[in-house]
C-alpha cells in the first residue's frame, strides 16, 4: 500500500507578526515545529501500512519554504520512508484553495497510491478544510475527523468518524483521503536511531516547474480567492467589575452593565 501523509511546519510560537499588506504571517526567523495534528496523521499512515496485507511505504509531502525539510526529517525519525517538498516562492501567501490545490497538484506527479492521511487541521489556520478540499482535487472519496481506523483490508479501511451528532462507522475503497483526529492514536516519539541513519536521505524538491500546471497566475497570494482584510489582536486589560450581593442582585447589576453598552456594542 503506497500512502502519502501531508504535513505542514507551523510557527511554534503564538508570538508572530502579520505583514499589514497581505494579510499573511511573518515566518522568517520565527521558531517553527511540525504542525501537532499532523504527528497524528503520521503516526496513523505508519500503522496502516505497517496492517496492510503485504505491507507498504509512507511518504510524508509538504508545502512550504525551504526550512520545512525539518518537519520532514521529524517524519523520518518516526518511519517514513520516503519524502517530499513542495517549495516554490510563486506558493507563498495561499489561502487554504490554493494551498490543497498545490497539494493536489505535487501528488499528481508522484504518481498512483492507495491513500492520502492529513491532519485534522493546522495550529496557525484551524480551518480544517485543506483536507476534504484537497480530496475534491484529487476525486477521492474521504472521511473527516477520523477517531479511529478499525479495519485494514486490501482495497478498502474501514473507519469511525466523530461528528457532532454522534459517530459513525464506514467502509472505505482505496484510493482514499482521511483527515485524521487527535484521538486517532498516540504518535511515536522520533527515534534517535532513525534520525541518524536517515541524516543523508534525499528530500525530492518539486518547484511551479515541476507541476503539470506551471501557470504562477495559478498559485500563492494572487490566486487566493480569500483575502484577509484586518488583522489586529484583541484588546487587553486589567480592568474588571466585581458584581456582590445575592444571585438576583448580581444579576439585576450586570443587566444594567450590558444596558449601558459597557461589553455590547
């Protein structure tokens, strides 16, 4: 079973700026990690196909600037066995379309497999939607916030989704894309081990050359079909009201806090 996990390096720290013009994150020089929801996702593609029948091969691909390889590496040290970098300044800047539509489009030229796992979503968007949309590019059937994989057969997995509304079990053909919960499993931690014997593996770096579609027009901030307008961090302060009295009297003092617009405008 071939499978390809897709992971993202994320700033690891909630002290980032924002560039006024395009709406986006400044990375450069910001401590990065690999992206907590997608050690998940790793941790879930090794146990698949270490259940497969005949067993498999995990590749872990990401999208990013050239210092995502350490996310990589973070993924060789767990099992990998193969990976990939999608890294081109013409994809700096993309919202989540285009970011699972450059996703999309690197898998394209990796050539067939069995199935796509993802982490649910991603510390510094938390839109959990790269996922299902990069699924949709690719035509897979999928399953989103995936608790659990039951079942590895050839041909299908069998899964538990967790929804609002309760869970529910399904059977999956292969090829197939799963976007995968933190209950999913307990990842591994990097062996020590791995992470000197896989030092010297080869990275594959694919650029907008490489890419079956190599319009730039396609790609980045300009293709984006969303568009931050403001960013700003929410007001902050000591200030605070302390309601006393009975549960009534609190209560008639914080209607009259609310009337006089003091928290609602």
């Amino acid at each position: 079973m071939k499978i390809l996990v897709c992971i993202k390096q994320v700033p690891g720290t909630a002290q980032v700026e924002i560039d006024e013009k395009t709406g986006t994150l400044k990375r450069d020089g910001v401590a990065a990690k690999t992206n907590p929801f997608d050690l998940y996702a790793i941790e879930t593609a090794l146990r698949i196909r270490d259940a497969a029948p005949g067993g498999g091969t995990v590749t872990a691909v990401s999208m990013g600037p050239p210092q995502s390889e350490k996310a990589l590496r973070e993924a060789f040290a767990m099992g990998a066995d193969d990976a990939v970098l999608l890294s081109d300044r013409a994809f700096g800047g993309a919202d989540v379309l285009m970011t699972s539509y450059t996703l999309a489009q690197g898998i394209a030229v990796l050539g067939a497999f069995d199935l796509v796992v993802c982490g649910k979503q991603t510390t510094d968007g938390d839109t959990a939607q790269v996922g299902p949309e990069l699924a949709e590019w690719l035509g897979l059937p999928h399953v989103a916030n995936v608790k659990s994989v039951d079942k590895v057969e050839a041909g299908a997995l069998e899964v538990t989704a967790d929804l609002p509304y309760g869970e529910v079990r399904q059977r999956v053909p292969t090829p197939c894309l799963l976007a995968v919960e933190k209950d999913v499993c307990e990842p591994r931690l990097p062996s020590y081990r791995l992470r000197k014997a896989t030092a010297g593996r080869e990275i594959r770096r694919i650029g907008l050359s490489g890419l079956r579609d190599a319009d730039p027009k396609h790609y980045g901030l300009s293709a984006s079909p969303t568009q931050v307008k403001r960013i700003f961090p929410p007001p902050s302060g000591s200030g605070r009201t302390m309601l006393e009295g009975t549960a009534a009297e609190q209560a008639a003092a914080l209607a009259d806090i609310l009337e006089e617009g003091k928290f609602l405008r």
